[in-house]
C-alpha cells in the first residue's frame, strides 16, 4: 500500500501530490490524507482510504484495514491504475493541452506532438 499522508499546512492542503498518481498507476492501494482535493481523487475513482493525517489511529486502522482485506486492497489498486491510464495520463491528455495551446495561439505545438505519437 502507497501512504500519501501530509500534515495540514497551507503548502499541503490544496494539492495532489504526484506520488498519489504513482501508486495509482502502479496499482497500489492508497491511504491519504483527508484533504479536499485527495479526497476527491481517492474517494471518487474508489483507490484507497483517506484519515486525518495527525491521528495515528486512523493510519493505524486504515493501514490494518488493507491488509486484512487483501481483495479489497487489490481492486482499489486496480480502480486506480484504470482510472489513471484513462483520465491522468499524457497520452489521455494530450489533446486536452493541444486545444489549450492552441486557443493561446501556440499552434505550432501540434507539430511536436504528432511527431511524437508517432514514435511510441
């Protein structure tokens, strides 16, 4: 299981860290802090458990929790991994960025990129 628990400062509260998308792509189980945009990731894509990083009994529980629901661990880490290759990828994103781009008259972008996908 992947542990993403930051303390509540002002620094933390208002972010995804990067480590929550890399357990999810890798198919890991998350525990993560309950923080308003974690929470939304974690809670709606169904990929781990959230507690109040400062109580060490909800880590504690959270933590008991996947290992002695093994299956239950391992379909979360599957909800994330599927989640993360349809909607958090750059492969899923690419376009997104391109229309973006190009809307701030950056056109030209779409030249590298295609360029790119033909590589992979």
């Amino acid at each position: 299981m992947g542990l993403a628990l930051f303390q509540p400062t002002t620094n933390n509260i208002d972010v995804l860290p990067n480590k929550l998308f890399e357990y999810m792509a890798g198919a890991i189980p998350i525990v993560a802090s309950d923080f308003p945009l974690m929470r939304q990731v974690v809670c709606k894509h169904k990929c781990g458990l959230t507690v109040y990083p400062t109580s060490p009994k909800q880590i504690a529980e959270a933590v008991d929790y996947l290992v002695l629901h093994p299956s239950e661990a391992r379909e979360l880490g599957i909800n994330g991994r599927s989640i993360v290759q349809e909607r958090y990828s750059w492969a899923s994103s690419q376009y997104a960025l391109l229309r973006a781009y190009s809307a701030l008259g950056m056109s030209n972008l779409n030249v590298v990129v295609k360029a790119s996908s033909k590589k992979m």
